[in-house]
C-alpha cells in the first residue's frame, strides 16, 4: 500500500525529476555517482540505468570494477546493488544485448528467482529482469545457476528471445520485505544548480561587504605617527604589514618577507615554603 510505502528516487533529467517530486516522497536530481545513500537500505529496485559505453572520464568510471565490456548499465548494477537489503526485489531494465557473459555471472550469484521478460515497447530492445538478493551460499543448486546463466546469455545474444511481460502477472508474486537497516544518508555530494542559485541570491556573495574588502585597494598606506620601536617593528615585519621592496634613505633596495616562529627557552624556578621544603620548576 502506497501510504505504508515510502518512494526514494534519483533522476538525472530535469524535468523528469520535477516531476518525480510531484509523486514520490524524496527525488534527488543528479548522476548516481555523485550521491551518498545507505547501503542495503532498500526493500525493492526499480533500476532503468543510462544506455552506452562507459568512457574514461565519466564519473563511474573510476568505480567500475570489471573485465568485460565496460557499459554504463554495468556500473550503474555495481553502484545500486549494495544498496538493496539481502532478501530484497529488484527490477531492472537493460536492452537485451548488455547481457554478456559479465553481467549473466554477476546477475546469478547475487540474485535467485530470476526472471526476464521482453518489454512491451521494442524501441530500444529492453529486457525487464527480475530477481531476490541473496547470499551466496543460500543460491540455489550450481546445476540451476548454471542454467540461468546460460539462459540470459542465450538472450543477451540474440539466440533465444525473452517472453513477452505479461498483461497479468500469472506466476507467485515478489514479496516486498520491510526495511532492516534505517536510511541515514540519502543526498547529493555536489550542490544541485538550483540550490546554489538560490543560495548565491540569498547570500549576495561578498557585494554587500565590497567597500570592507575592496575600499582599501589602490590607497597609499599612511606613515605612523612615530618611529616604531624594535618591539613593534619585529611585530609588523613578521605580521606581513611591512613587506615587499623598501627603499632606504641611502638608497639600499630591500625585499622584506615576515615570518614567525616559536621558540621554547629552558627556565627553571626554585621556591621554598615554610618547612624549608624546595620546589623545582621547569
């Protein structure tokens, strides 16, 4: 039931996020790799990743853990898998020819009651997989796994095709488990535009404070009233008040750079009380 359901999304397109908001209870608008979200806090997976080659300077591509063709879908299956709890559905749409031999292994060892079916809409050739996260050591029988595999290889390479998904769901439902671990992160890394557009008109920036930060550029230092003492002039030196290219009265040219240091002295004190007892003190 929707009102006992609680609905997470992240959504590149823009619109389409603006949307989502319209319909679900949280909508991050942005790339999946650019967000914090707890893991194994999911109880279902509707996964619909970005289609193509995965090229070096995606965001992803850092992250892809991998030895067969590098996809955007396969990273996208590595970065949502370990936010979905053991025990937990996923739903994900490819087009059927991501699934190679990679993908097939990967699907079968994290995965059991598997199911594909061919979409509706043949545009893009999309396969809707099925399955319940497991274990590795609760997958069924390595004779089943195997034929599995073999069967979504088959159709990720066109020798067989996937059955059509079904009007009415004619096998034994999915069960949807309550949540096990809390979502304590679930936002954002970078700031989305729009934030900071927002934040940037709240804010000014540094224009309501322009004179205090740039009223003094270009105005010629005024001369103290007095000669420094030694004290005051080590203090402006080191400070940086007193830098750059000096000219003395003679006519020397001096570059001054100021700098400070600690330096520790050794003192020792000694007191004696009212015994004749004495103290030392370093």
């Amino acid at each position: 039931e929707r009102n006992r359901t609680e609905a997470y999304a992240v959504e590149y397109d823009r619109e389409r996020a603006d949307h989502s908001k319209t319909l679900l209870d949280r909508v991050l608008q942005g790339d999946l790799m650019d967000t914090m979200i707890s893991r194994q806090s999911f109880g279902l997976l509707w996964l619909n990743p970005p289609y193509g080659d995965l090229v070096a300077d995606h965001s992803g591509a850092s992250q892809y853990q991998g030895s067969g063709r590098r996809r955007l879908e396969k990273a996208f299956y590595q970065r949502s898998l370990p936010l979905l709890q053991y025990g937990g559905v996923m739903v994900f749409i490819v087009p059927h020819y991501v699934l190679d031999d990679e993908l097939c292994g990967w699907l079968t060892n994290h995965f059991t009651g598997l199911r594909i079916c061919a979409a509706v809409d043949r545009t893009f050739k999309q396969v809707v997989i099925f399955g319940i996260r497991v274990r590795r050591q609760d997958l069924a029988r390595p004779r089943e796994v195997a034929a599995m595999r073999e069967h979504l290889r088959a159709i990720g390479s066109g020798e067989q095709a996937a059955d059509l998904l079904p009007a009415t769901w004619p096998w034994e439902q999915y069960a949807v488990l309550p949540i096990a671990n809390d979502l304590e992160h679930f936002y954002r890394i970078t700031l989305e535009p729009e934030q900071f557009s927002e934040e940037v008109l709240r804010l000014r920036g540094l224009w309501p404070d322009f004179t205090l930060h740039f009223g003094q550029t270009g105005a010629q230092p005024r001369a103290p009233v007095k000669a420094l003492s030694r004290w005051h002039l080590a203090l402006a030196l080191a400070a940086g008040a007193i830098t750059g290219v000096v000219t003395s009265r003679s006519g020397r040219v001096l570059v001054l750079k100021g700098d400070t240091y600690k330096d520790k002295v050794p003192k020792t004190e000694f007191t004696e009380d009212e015994d004749g007892n004495v103290f030392e003190t370093r």
